[in-house]
C-alpha cells in the first residue's frame, strides 16, 4: 500500500481541487436519501442545476455546464432527519435547513436566499445558531 502524502503547497492544491480558488459564498445540500427521493428530490436537484448554471452560479467545470468561478456549491447528500418532511435542502455557512422543498421552490430559495442573503421563512424549519466566538 502507497503511503498518503499531506499536501501543504497551496498552488498545488489549487491546481488538484480548482474550487480552492473560486469565490464560494455558500453551499447548497439536497438530500437524496430514500425517503426524500420519494417526494421528488431529483426535481428538486434538476431544478437547482438548471438555474444555477442558467445565471451562472454554480461553481465546477466549464466543460460540465458550470463556472470555474461560481458562488455556490451544489452537493447530494444522504439524510438529515426530515425523512417525513422532505424534500430537505440544507444552505451553509447560513445553517439553514429547509424542508417540504417542492421544484416550484427552489427559484424563491434561489433568488431570495442565495442572492439576496434573506432566508424563506415559510419553508426554513430551522436555522442553526451561529458558533460562539
Ligand atoms: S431522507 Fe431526506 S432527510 Fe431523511
């Protein structure tokens, strides 16, 4: 077995995993766990994908559609414990975890929480505390 070797040279990393480099505002999770993908987590991801990489936000490669550049992560992740109340989206550093997320959503969360900073009230179901200083 290779020994793994910590890499410590910033341009090197860069170079490895280019969105070191992009200005990462926040970062969006979809739950694709078994229960959310049942209410429609797939639409919800598709529609995601379809405006951020219409206004050209989410951050990736420009061969897939995306900008090098971008302000937000779109990333799959497994369950958060809104099982029966998906279809859960999580938006961080904000700590923001919306439930009951439907497709016809995601332009308001877009538009309103991710380029506007305002959180949508209606479907937040909780906001996490800030971390003491
Ligand atoms: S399956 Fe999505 S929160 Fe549990």
């Amino acid at each position: 077995m290779s020994e793994k070797r910590f890499i410590t040279d910033r341009e090197q990393l860069e170079k490895l995993a280019p969105m070191l480099k992009a200005p990462i505002k926040r970062q969006v999770f979809v739950c694709n766990g078994k229960s959310c993908s049942a209410v429609g987590s797939a639409d919800v991801k598709a529609e995601f994908v379809r405006i951020l990489e219409e206004k050209g936000l989410r951050q990736g490669k420009e061969s897939k559609g995306r900008n090098p550049m971008g302000e937000i992560l779109l990333t799959d992740c497994g369950s958060i414990g809104f099982c029966s109340v998906g279809v859960a989206v999580m938006v961080h550093p904000d700590g923001t975890l919306y439930g009951q997320v439907v497709a016809e959503d995601v332009p308001e969360i877009i538009e309103e929480h991710l380029e506007n900073g305002r959180v949508v009230k209606r479907l937040a179901l909780m906001e996490l505390p800030e971390p003491a200083a």
